[in-house]
C-alpha cells in the first residue's frame, strides 16, 4: 500500500474534525514572536532543532489530534529523519515496541505486552503512522515498578536492583532539578515539603524525567540528524523544567523547542502572558470538547 493511502486512512479522524471548524478550537501562540501561528510553523522552526517537546494533558482530544498533525508534517519534511519519543511506553518495552513496528507481532500481544496505557486509542494512529512509514519510536519512560519503588523507598533504593533492571534506568545515582523545577513541584503539590514522602514523591518524578531525557540522548547519539517529537504530560516539559533539562544534563547537542498544551477556560480571549515563561509555544484548546476520558 502506498504511503499516501496510509496516511489517507490514518488521517481520517482528522477529517472529521475539520467538519466540525476543528481548527477553530485550538489556538497557538509564538511566545518568541509574540503572536498566533499555526503548525507548519513550528515546523518550519524545527529545522533549527532537534527535539520538539509537547507536553499533553492526557485527555484533550484536541492534543492528541495535533500531536499526530505535528508528527506527520514533521515526516513530511524529513523523510526517514523523524522519530517519536513517549512518556507512554516504558523502556523495557523498547523491544516489544519494536517488535509491533516490525511486524512481527500482533496488535493485540503488542498492547498487552508493551502495557499500553488504557487510553492506548488515543496514541495508536502515531504508533500505526510511524510503523506505515518505519520511523523509530522510543519508549522513554521509567518502568513504574521502579518509580513506584522510589516513591516509597527513595532514590537510594535503586543501588539494590540488579545489572539488568539497572540497564533500563540512567545511570546511577539520578540527579534532582532543583531550583524552580522544585518549587514547581511544592507549588502543585499544594506548597508543603519536608515530609519524607514528600521527597520521595518529587525523587520519583525526578526519575521519570531523567529516565526520559535519557531515553533521548542515547537515540541522539545513535541516529544524528533526526528530529525526535516527544510526548509527555505538560509537568514534565513546561517551562523547559523536568525532562527538558535533564536531557540536557546527558547531552548538551540536542537544541530543544518545546509545547504546553491544555484546555483553559479564557480560550475565547486568552491573556497570552499569563502562560508565557520559558516556554517556545502554547496552545489553548477549547473547553466545551469532549475528553477522551
């Protein structure tokens, strides 16, 4: 089957948005240039970068819908050039993953063996895409049975897994973000630190996120001139903090861009300022659409 016909059938919930104005209910602001663009802007701007950042709220319909417009125009552009990168499958699924890429396996050993989030529907047309047209994808995240581990026991508890458990994480020990990316993290978490759960928790996201800008520097390494699109939860991305800046703790090379996306109720006039700080775009989607769940 020809590329065109698959990306023809890929695209198809895309056409039904566009009957609906889809396109008027996201809005996408250049906070460099300090005005509205649209995606093939962005684009256009990844031909000065190497990793594009798009941090999600993990039910938007209207994310995940231009996720799969950025990544097939990002195709376009760089034929045989352009990987994806998830928060959503861990690393030591990376074969498994591959595997399904291949077309070794069936979808169905695929999502259960790669332990596809529940909500798997609304990445599968990237997955299906990037398999059409064999582009790497990078299952980026930490495994949960050692973020949950950190969680109660700290980071130090990773010293104890074995050689082959530890070729799954970065390399030991993890460094933690400090400054703004902490304050963030007591900010969301209602302002309170000091207790030792407390710091477990921020030492487990800590471990998502070096896991994941990790994940990246090793395929930066391997494959260079790609451009990587990488999805994860807005906390993870925004203001360049989290996963952003621990990629740069592995690889200084990689010039970042990166995305905040989610639904906010001044969609119809929004105050750009207000969600402007060091972040390269930001897009607004509208409220009144339906989640996924």
């Amino acid at each position: 089957m020809k590329f065109s016909i698959i990306l023809s059938l890929l695209l198809l919930p895309l056409f039904v948005f566009c009957q609906e104005d889809f396109f008027r209910h996201y809005k996408i602001y250049d906070t460099r240039n300090q005005k509205v663009i649209s995606t093939d802007d962005i684009i256009s701007d990844m031909s000065n970068a190497d990793v594009l950042f798009f941090g999600e709220e993990h039910n938007d319909s209207t994310c995940h819908v231009l996720e799969l417009i950025l990544f097939t125009k990002l195709s376009s552009k760089y034929p045989g050039k352009a990987a994806l990168s998830m928060e959503m499958f861990e690393t030591d699924c990376q074969n498994v993953l591959n595997e399904y890429l291949e077309g070794l396996i069936r979808e169905k050993n695929f999502i259960t063996e790669a332990r596809a989030w529940h909500n798997y529907k609304d990445y599968r047309p990237l997955i299906e895409l990037a398999k059409a047209q064999q582009s790497p994808v990078i299952a980026a995240n930490a495994p949960a049975r050692y973020v949950n581990m950190v969680n109660r026991m700290g980071l130090t508890s990773l010293e104890k897994l074995s050689k082959t458990a530890k070729a799954w994480l970065p390399p030991l020990p993890i460094d933690t973000a400090t400054g703004a990316y902490y304050e963030k993290f007591l900010q969301t978490m209602g302002g309170h630190s000091g207790n030792i759960g407390g710091m477990q928790m921020y030492q487990a996201q800590n471990l998502w996120d070096a896991t994941m800008g990790w994940s990246i520097a090793r395929f930066v390494k391997k494959h260079r001139d790609y451009k990587i699109l990488q999805l994860n939860g807005g906390f993870h991305s925004e203001e360049k903090l989290g996963a952003a800046a621990q990629l740069k703790k592995y690889s200084s090379k990689p010039k970042i861009l990166n995305i905040t996306c989610f639904s906010d109720e001044q969609f119809d006039n929004p105050d750009w300022s207000k969600y402007s700080k060091n972040n390269d775009y930001i897009i607004l989607t509208d409220p009144k659409l339906a989640k996924t769940y």
